[in-house]
C-alpha cells in the first residue's frame, strides 16, 4: 500500500523545520505510517492517526525549543527526550491517551506557565471537558468544598465546609496524585501539591463521564453523590472579584480573588476605596488568587505608597538567523522598566498592611508580591506562593490541539529570583483544617494579632 498524497504533503511539511526532532519524526513516519493507517485512522476514539500524532509532537518540541525561556536551565535534553517518546505517543490508542501522554513530556519542563490544551469538538458538546458544580481547596492533608453551584447537590447535603473524602472510591488526595498531578504544569512542589485540588480543578473530566465522591459534613455525617459532569449550573455564583470587611480595632480585610479582565473592573475597587481609608489598618488577602492581567495588580498597589513604585526586570529570548548561522551564544531582551507612579487624583492609604499568600497564589498575583515587597510597608504571611509568572505564548500545533508557553522571565525588585521557587513569606503560617472547620482563619488572626502592635 502506498502513501496517500495527504501523508506525503505531512511528511513535507514537518521536513521543513531543521530540528533534529523534526527529522526522526518524518523518518518514524515513512515508515510506519503505511501499516498505522487503519488501525488509527477511523475510530470515533482516536481521531488522531500516527502522523497527525507525530507532527503534534514535533511541532511542540519544536516551539518549546525555541520560545522556551527556561530552555537554557532544562536538566534534560529535550531533543533526546522527544524522540524517545515518539514511538510511544504514536502508538497510543485514543486521543485521551495521546493528549495525557503529551501533557506527561510537557510537565518535564516543571513550569507553570507552559502547557498544552486541546480544542471541544462542537459536534460533541456532551464530551466537553467539565468539572462538577462545585470549588474546591486543599488544607493540609484535606480537601474542602468551597462553593456549589447545583442545586440538587445542595438538597443532598453538599455545602460550603464539607470535606472530600473519596472520588470513585480512591482517597481524595490519592486520587489528585494519580490522575491530575502527573499531567499539571508546575514550577515549584507546593503549586504541585495544592493546586490539583484548588477551585475547579479536581473534577474536570468528559461531561458523560460519572463519578462517585464520597463527602463528609462539618457535624460528622457522610453521604455520597454520583452523577456525570453534564448537570445544571442553576445557583449563581455571586461573589465578586472584592471582598471587604472591617474587623475590631478598625482593621480591614480586603480580599482579591482575581486579577483576571473581564472580572477585574477598577471602577468596583473605587467604590471601596474610601472605605478602606476609613481603617487603622489593612490585610490584603490574595490567597488561591490565580492572577490575570499584571496590570490590574498594578492598579491596586499604586494606592499603597507616594513614592515611585520600584518593578522587577524581565528578559526573553532572542532568536536572529543570521547570528545563528554563525554561531552565536543565545542572545537576550532585557527589560528594567521605570518606577511605576502613585495614583494621584486620591489620597494614599499610609496606615499598617499585611498581605496574605499560599501555594495558590500565584502569576501576576505573585508579581503584586513582589510590588508589595518593594514597598516595605508590611509583612507578607502564609505559605510559599506557586513561584510561576511570565506571559504564554499561544500556539495551534494543528488537528485541535494547542500549547502555551513560557516566554518571559521575572525577578523580583533587588533581583532575586522568585520563579521555580515562590515568594516566600516574612511570617509563613499554613492554614489549619481543624480551626477552618470551626469556621476559623489561624492565618488571618496572625495577621490580625501583627497589625494590632502597630495600632
């Protein structure tokens, strides 16, 4: 049997790149893809036949290798490692396999910020990827519900403060390693440990898939809930992107959930500002805050200081053809931006601050850390963050499947590293299961007992 036009112009187009990935990948191909040919091209299951599969593979080992910019930091060859896995992942026997198997070679480059994601079919909106209606978050060795957003869920027990115990029938945390964790984008181990289980992660699987998560109330009653993952959103999620309230002593909490556009509206910060002023003293909670738009965290720090606002510097990668033809080292764009100004049509909050983190804060979360640490203002207090910025580029890699990936490197404001290791806190205090369940933050009240020597 011969090679259909279609392989030929695959074969072509994957020849076109130099890498030597690129190459074994289309001599792999000559000389599998007659006999792979039927057996992976007609299933509904696996859409994707071996040289579709191939040409994925290289085309992201290929981006990575150039956009990359941790590629100079890699403890491991990425060439070898991408041609070792070739045969592997073009012999996988469904989508899913290949996509898990792909994202398994992608968390090799232990980074946050870099992944790869793969497109819902809109003829097959029942298998889109969902989780059930519900948040989620980690505390210790335990996982807690956080929100639920389905009513029948609701009417069966399930509520704020109720603890996970088992999905189909493995142990919560078990269950996060063996299914989620080995395929997460990750740069340090607390986002590694911690974020598996943060907001909606933990349930995201097909929409026909069921599942059976076995939960337990605050009071001690257990109860289980199965259902697949196509079921009403029916209860709102209310919550806004701002949390304000005073305490005793006059001390505010102002809590962060987002830095996310779309959700984060300057204006609705405003409207609270004042408000703020109001107190003695502030806690800035951005705990489980996954970041956004840098910009926005920006926004808000400017009203914390009347001095310019120092910022940390920022590289990327170069690539010129012509240098590379004769050899030249790896060259670099750096960029030390100016001090960022105060805001300066309202009055500068100057009273006691202190911030709050976790493992889950994390990207432009993480750089209003490293503002708030320029400040000198206050202390920061929790747990290391995630210890992930930088800004994805976005690529298709073709038949529905794409990446992002890391393009930007981050230091702090004195020019210390913080990515792959977190902003570690002044004061590190983790959040204890037992005191949450008594309706209790140990975190806050540590912040709080800071603040109150300062009033």
């Amino acid at each position: 049997m011969k090679p259909t036009n279609k392989e030929k112009n695959t074969v072509k187009n994957i020849m076109r790149d130099k890498s030597p990935i690129i190459y074994v990948s289309a001599l792999l191909l000559l000389l599998t893809m007659l006999n792979t040919r039927i057996t992976y091209g007609q299933s509904v299951e696996n859409n994707l036949d071996a040289p579709k599969k191939a040409f994925i593979l290289s085309r992201f080992c290929s981006e990575v290798k150039y956009n990359f910019v941790h590629y100079n930091k890699l403890k491991i060859n990425w060439d070898s490692l991408c041609i070792a896995n070739l045969p592997r992942l073009t012999a996988t026997h469904s989508d899913e396999e290949f996509m898990d198997e792909l994202k398994k070679i992608c968390a090799q480059l232990h980074d946050g910020h870099t992944f790869l994601y793969i497109a819902n079919t809109p003829g097959d909106e029942a298998n889109w990827i969902r989780p059930f209606p519900m948040e989620t978050k980690r505390i210790g060795d335990r996982v807690f519900v956080t929100s639920v957003y389905n009513s029948k869920f609701k009417e069966q027990g399930l509520d704020a403060g109720c603890e996970v115990l088992k999905i189909d029938g493995e142990n919560v945390i078990e269950y996060g390693e063996r299914h989620i964790s080995p395929f997460f984008p990750s740069s340090t181990p607390q986002w590694s440990k911690y974020a598996p289980f943060n907001n909606f992660e933990l349930t995201k699987d097909k929409g026909t898939k069921v599942s059976t998560i076995d939960f337990r109330t605050p009071k001690g009653k257990t109860f289980t809930i199965s259902s697949n993952r196509n079921i009403s959103w029916d209860i709102e999620n209310t919550s806004s992107v701002f949390d304000f309230k005073v305490l005793k002593n006059k001390i505010g909490i102002l809590t962060i959930r987002n830095f996310q556009s779309g959700n984060f509206k300057k204006e609705d910060f405003d409207k609270i500002y004042n408000d703020i002023l109001a107190t003695n003293a502030l806690i800035i909670d951005i705990r489980n805050n996954g970041g956004g738009n840098s910009s926005y965290a920006d926004y808000v720090i400017r009203h914390f200081d009347n001095k310019p606002i120092r910022v940390g510097r920022w590289s990327s990668r170069m690539y010129i053809a012509a240098h590379a033809s004769w050899n030249f080292p790896q060259e670099w764009y750096t960029e030390s931006p100016d001090a960022m100004n105060p805001i300066s049509d309202k009055p500068i909050y100057k009273k006691p601050l202190a911030l709050l983190v976790n493992a889950c804060t994390f990207s432009s979360a993480e750089n209003f850390c490293v503002t708030f640490r320029g400040l000198n203002r206050g202390k920061i207090i929790g747990t290391p963050t995630g210890g992930s910025t930088g800004n994805p580029i976005f690529i298709d890699l073709g038949f529905g499947v794409s990446c992002g990936i890391c393009t930007k490197n981050e230091w702090d404001v004195d020019n210390n590293e913080f990515i792959g290791i977190g902003i570690i806190p002044d004061i590190e205090v983790e959040e204890n299961a037992s005191i949450y369940l008594n309706g209790k933050d140990n975190v806050i009240e540590t912040a709080i007992n800071m603040l109150k020597k300062n009033l």
